[in-house]
C-alpha cells in the first residue's frame, strides 16, 4: 500500500461504518502488534505507531540496553550501540525499526482477522450507545430478510429481530416493507442487538402517544391498555383539562388520529387493510371500577352493575340481545375489559339475573357440573328447583340439555347428595 492510501481507507471506512478513525487506528494498531508478537514471540516488546502526516504504520522491535547480551532477541550491548556511535545507558530501549512486509502473509491474515474482529466490537458498542435510551420507544425499519427466528428488520445501522413470538398473527411481511415496532431489548454484543415487537399491548400505547398532541403535553393520560394482538386493543384515557374529551382526542376529527394508528396496527395484515383485522376501542377510564366497567364493555351496554369489593369481582347485568357482545368472539370482549379495569367480571343477561333471585334455582345452580347455560334451558322447561329435576326422568333432562345419559345420571347423583345434606 502506497504512502497515503492507508490514511484515505480509514477515512472512507469511517464514514461507512460511523466509526471515529480514533477507533480504526486503536483497533489497527492491535492487530499489527498481535501479529508481530506471533511473528517474533511474546517476550519481544512491540510498539506499533500510526503516522499521521504519512498515513502509515512504524514497527519497533524495542531491545533494552544492557552491559552483557544475554537474550539477543530482547537486549542490546551498549559496548556495540557506542561503536555505531549512538548515546545510550544501561536501561535504555533502543527501537529497530521492522517493515511491514517482514511480517509475512500470515502475519496480514492475522491482523486483517483482529482488525475486523475490533471493527464489529467497536460496531456493537456504537449501536448499545445509539439505542439503549430508545428501550420501550418505537424504532422504524425496513423487513430486510427471514431466518429460523423470526423477521429480521433493518433499523438505520442495525439489524432488529422481530421473533415469531412478538408478531402479531396473520401478519404477513414482505422483503422491503417499512414497518414499526417497538424496542423491547437491546443487547451489547448479542446477535441482533435489537429486539422489537409487534405484538405488544405498549406498542399501541405508544402509537397514541406519537399522534395524539394532548398526550404529549400532558392533558390527555393513558391509564390502561388491554390487547388481544390482531383482534382487538382497549385503551382507557382520561382528561386533566374539564374541557377536553380524551376519547375524542385520541380519535380524532372524523377519526382522522385512530385511522392513522389503525393503519400501522394493521399493516402486515391479510387482505384489504382498510378492513381492519384489528379494531380499537377508547374508552373513558374512571376511578370507580362499577363505572369503569360501562365504558370498558363497549360496544355492548350495561343495564347493572353489583360490586364484590373483597373477590374484586364486578357482576355485570347486560340486555338479553347484548350478552353475546358483551362476551364477545371467544370471550375477547369481557376478557380484554377485564384486564383494562383490573377486576374479574362475570356477564349476565338480564334474564339470568333475574333467575338467580330465585332461591330454589339457587340451588339447582350449585348443583356441580351444572352450567348457568344448562340450569337455563331447564328453568325454561319448568325445571326450577332440585325437587322437579329429580322428579324429571333422565332422558327428558337429556333432551332438554342436549346433554348425554352419563352426565345426566352424574347431574342426578349430585343433586340427590345435595338434596339430602
């Protein structure tokens, strides 16, 4: 390498790789010292120089100036240094100067493996420094490539893992779509050093925080979020302003706010994005969990609400045609307003409610392996109490609850043991 072209490559790779050339030189410097001591031995004292102005690297081999020579790879005779006519004592290191080229080719393999050894250290390093104060924030990047765990995402200078766990399901991702996602780990040496999720009920929390100007300044505050990834998310907002609606806030003039979030919520999902796998509800969160839970519950209406302060249970009373939307797909509805207010909530229908006033249909509901469901279809046949189901023959209870023989004669027993304690 001519004079002055190792000085442009550590300036070009330092610009590539946003590394000072401080960095590049230290991590140089090493290698060429690592390599020289493999050439020459341990026991050699190497200094290894870079000259700036020439852009180029001095070798020393350092040998101590000693009276008798006993160890010539390490000492040097002063007798000999004065017939060269050099002025030295006892003690001195003297430097002789080694040329690159007297490495050999293993030497360059070794230091070329060191360097870029030092290099991705150094890189690893840049990267913790960069994104370790944006954990729990999201990161932008690029769908760069696919390996066995999961999609690896092209964050500026980084590589970000986006494992299968923290996708949200039914997202498809294709080679070069952007996408966000939130920063859940971030490693130092670690590969990928990032982390991000998808799936995460924090990464909607945030996607608020980013669109709604209330949030950031503080009148509009995220209390609770409830997610069921690629489904349904519940928000719970409150205002410290009286005159500014959080709900509205976060949704925006003709939902022009949510849209937004809905749109990257729903990116990497199939079919036609406009039709939103996953919806979001924001609701209007309050500190009285029997109020909270009205709001909680939408879409579906409340007609009552019976607080159990001890079990931290809420008795929900709902219309006969809201049940099914106050549960919801696989019990998503009640499950999610649950994990928003933070209590258990059990749904009624307003005719189940009704029912359970009654204190011999009471009973007939502790009767173990009777459903409230099953104890319903049997009230509506006139079975009310344990009396009248045991004076009922087996095989109408089985048709009346579509059960079969075996677990009505078990129903039976039970209500037979019931009826005598």
């Amino acid at each position: 390498m001519q004079q002055g072209e190792l000085k442009k490559v550590i300036e070009a790779l330092s610009k590539e790789k946003g590394l000072s050339k401080e960095i590049l030189i230290e991590a140089l410097l090493e290698g060429v010292k690592t390599a020289a001591k493999k050439k020459f031995g341990n026991k050699v004292k190497i200094e290894v120089k870079y000259n700036e102005e020439n852009g180029t690297i001095d070798i020393y081999r350092l040998k101590e100036v000693v009276s008798q020579v006993s160890n010539p790879e390490t000492e040097v005779s002063l007798e000999e240094l004065q017939k060269m006519g050099l002025d030295a004592k006892i003690g001195d290191l003297i430097g002789e100067k080694i040329e690159l080229q007297e490495l050999g080719r293993i030497a360059a393999q070794i230091v070329k493996q060191l360097f870029s050894q030092r290099v991705r250290l150094a890189e690893k390093q840049v990267v913790y420094e960069e994104f370790k104060h944006k954990l729990g924030d999201i990161v932008s990047g690029y769908v760069h490539r696919f390996d066995k765990r999961g999609v690896i995402l092209s964050v500026g200078r980084a590589e970000a893992l986006l494992p299968e766990e923290e996708q949200v399901p039914g997202e498809k991702y294709i080679r070069g779509t952007r996408l966000k996602a939130l920063l859940i780990e971030v490693y130092r040496q670690q590969e990928p050093q990032l982390v991000v999720s998808r799936s995460h009920p924090a990464f909607v929390k945030k996607l608020f925080e980013k669109e709604v100007p209330e949030i950031q300044e503080g009148i509009v505050k995220i209390v609770a979020v409830a997610r069921e990834p690629g489904s349904r998310t519940k928000i719970a907002v409150t205002s410290t302003n009286p005159h500014v609606d959080p709900v509205g806030a976060c949704i925006g003039v003709r939902g022009s706010r949510i849209s937004v979030i809905l749109e990257e919520i729903n990116l990497a999902s199939k079919g036609d994005k406009r039709e939103y796998r996953e919806k979001i509800d924001v609701v209007l969160w309050d500190p009285d969990p029997a109020k909270f839970v009205y709001n909680a519950l939408a879409p579906a209406e409340c007609s009552k609400v019976i607080v159990d302060e001890k079990n931290k249970l809420l008795e929900v009373v709902v219309p006969d045609d809201q049940l099914s939307l106050a549960i919801g797909k696989k019990g998503e509805n009640v499950k999610l307003a649950s994990k928003l207010v933070g209590w258990k909530i059990d749904i009624l229908s307003e005719t189940q409610f009704l029912r359970r006033q009654e204190p011999e249909f009471l009973k007939l509901l502790k009767v173990t392996g009777l459903s409230d469901e099953t104890a319903g279809h049997l009230y509506e046949a006139g079975i009310k109490d344990l009396k009248t189901l045991l004076e009922t023959p087996a095989e109408k209870i089985a048709e009346i609850t579509k059960l079969s023989l075996d677990q009505v004669t078990q129903i039976l027993e039970k209500a037979k043991k019931e009826q005598v304690g």
